[in-house]
C-alpha cells in the first residue's frame, strides 16, 4: 500500500549525497569568468545586477550578509520591475515538518481553478503561459490510464459525462531523480520535503526536465510576461519570485505560504474540497488520517521516486 511504504520512508526525504556542495568545476568555472564579466562591465554589455546575480554563490552557500545583499539586490530589481513594493523572503524549512499533499480523484470536477489560482500565487508567465498543474481528463471506462487522458479538453461544463479529472503536478519526491541528474546542485530536497530551485544557479540545461517521470517541469523559453497589477509582491527567494529566461521551474507546495502555517493557494481554490495538504510527521494531522483510511496509491509507484503527492478515493 502507499501509505505502508510512505511510513517507512517519511524520515528519509534527503537522499544521501544531496547535502554536498555544489559543483566544484562549476564553481570554478563562475570564478574564472569573473574577468569576462568585468570586460563586458567596462564595455557597458551588461549591468551590476547581471553581474552580481552571474557570479552569486550557491544559495546554501551564502552567509547570512551575503543572503541579505542578495535579498535586497532582488527587492530593488522586482519593485522597479513592477512598479510596486516587492518583498523577497528566505524562509527556512521548519524542523519536524515533512509535507504532503493528497488529492482525492473521486470529487475533482475538473474546473481548472486550482491552475489559475497556482499561476496567480506564483507568479508564472502569462505569455508565454507557464501552468505548474496539468489537469487531465481521463475516461471512466479505461480508469487512470495515461494513454487515454487529455489536457487539452475544453467542454462547455465539467465535470463531463463518463469523464473523471487527474491533475498533475511536481510529486515532491522523496527520491527524486531530477536533482540526481542536475549537473550544478540547482534543485535539491530542502528539509520539509520541498524539492526546490536555485534559480540563480540553475543553468537550464534541463537534465531534470528529461529525468522527471511526471513532466512537472516548466523551461522558460523567453522572458516571462506578468501584468504589474497582478504580480504578488509577497515572494519566496527558493519559490515565487519572478524567475528569468533561460531557467526551469515547478511546483514547490507554495512555500511562500506553507511555511508561514498556511495551506497551497490550489487548496484554497479547489471548490470542491478534493485537495489535501499537511505534516506528514504529525499523527493527527488530516493527510495522516488519509493515508491510513483510504484507498491511496501513488503514480508511477514502480519507478521508486517515493512521491508525496498520494491520490485517493474520498467516496
């Protein structure tokens, strides 16, 4: 069962190796660059702010004043950007907190308000559209059949008949093969569970994107495009700051506001009630109930990715 194998894995969501630096040649590699980037300063090709952002160590890597620089520097470059007050937080992960999310597959209606909800909270590109959650439209005749959905209907009311919905999204692995193959450390497992992005370290090669059995990984292809009246000034360094062209991004359980007490936008959004969220580590949290009381599975179970993102039937 799901749930059985969640149990004994809860403890374990840092994979061994995950904790080491990062990348010795890469970091060496941004040090030698350091004189390309003072001659393109002295031939006025590029800013401070490029300049500070290219050679900035890894986030787990800076002193609490190096963070602080790099913190305002962001708040400087967004509220001019956006013409507003934007604040650029680092929260750190709690200790005894390990989070998950559990769907229930038998009440989602398929509306799609958890989508919007997610790209308003997080700030994604609205043109090009960047969308973290896929919902899929699947028959109820083949059951969750991945041949057989579909992320592109568009019905004049939903739930359809003979239809049920399976939304997607970042599984926030336990063992996840995505940071496994990112070359530079970017992404990583922080200590309640949120797999995470260093955007400023990221060098979009997309190795996690081909590594992620779920498709949940988004590229930004050109700059992204969001109305200064509708970005949230409210942002996270590690979540939903604006990020730049040229990086990988996804889902990581709004922890903008989950690590402030506060439930994902898409479980707010949700009408209907199907989405769960909470500690795992607590034993009278409500995900814990689900998990212990019903009908859970996980998708693509057999690839040992030890998701926490558990589906279920509620009815």
């Amino acid at each position: 069962m799901a749930h059985e194998c969640h149990c004994e894995t809860i403890d374990c969501q840092t994979p061994a190796g995950n904790e080491q630096a990062p990348s010795p040649d890469r970091r060496e590699w941004v040090k030698g660059m350091a004189a390309v980037a003072a001659g393109l300063m002295a031939a006025g090709c590029t800013d401070q702010a490029s300049v500070d952002a290219f050679l900035q160590k890894h986030f787990r890597e800076l002193s609490k004043s190096e963070l602080q620089e790099v913190l305002e520097r962001l708040e400087k470059q967004y509220s001019e950007q956006y013409g507003k007050d934007v604040e650029v937080k680092a929260t750190p992960a709690k200790e005894g907190v390990n989070f998950g999310y559990a769907l229930d597959i038998s009440r989602c209606i398929g509306c799609r308000r958890c989508v919007y909800a997610c790209v308003g909270e997080n700030n994604q590109s609205r043109d090009p559209q960047v969308h973290w959650i896929t919902v899929l439209e699947m028959d109820k005749e083949h059951g969750v059949s991945l041949e057989h959905a579909d992320a592109y209907y568009d019905g004049e009311q939903v739930p359809r008949e003979g239809k049920f919905y399976f939304p997607v999204a970042c599984q926030q692995c336990s063992n996840p093969p995505c940071c496994k193959v990112c070359p530079v450390n970017a992404t990583y497992p922080d200590q309640d569970g949120i797999v995470v992005i260093d955007y400023d370290w990221c060098i979009g090669c997309r190795c996690c994107m081909s590594a992620c059995p779920y498709g949940a990984r988004r590229f930004n292809w050109s700059d992204p495009s969001i109305p200064s009246d509708e970005m949230n000034p409210d942002t996270e360094y590690l979540g939903n700051r604006p990020r730049p062209k040229g990086v990988v991004e996804k889902c990581t359980f709004c922890l903008q506001r989950t690590r402030q007490g506060l439930y994902p936008k898409c479980v707010e959004a949700c009408p209907v009630g199907a989405r769960k969220f909470g500690n795992l580590l607590d034993p009278k949290s409500e995900i814990r109930y689900i998990l212990e009381n019903k009908r859970v599975f996980i998708l693509k179970e057999e690839l040992k990715t030890m998701p926490k993102f558990y589906y279920y039937y509620g009815l």
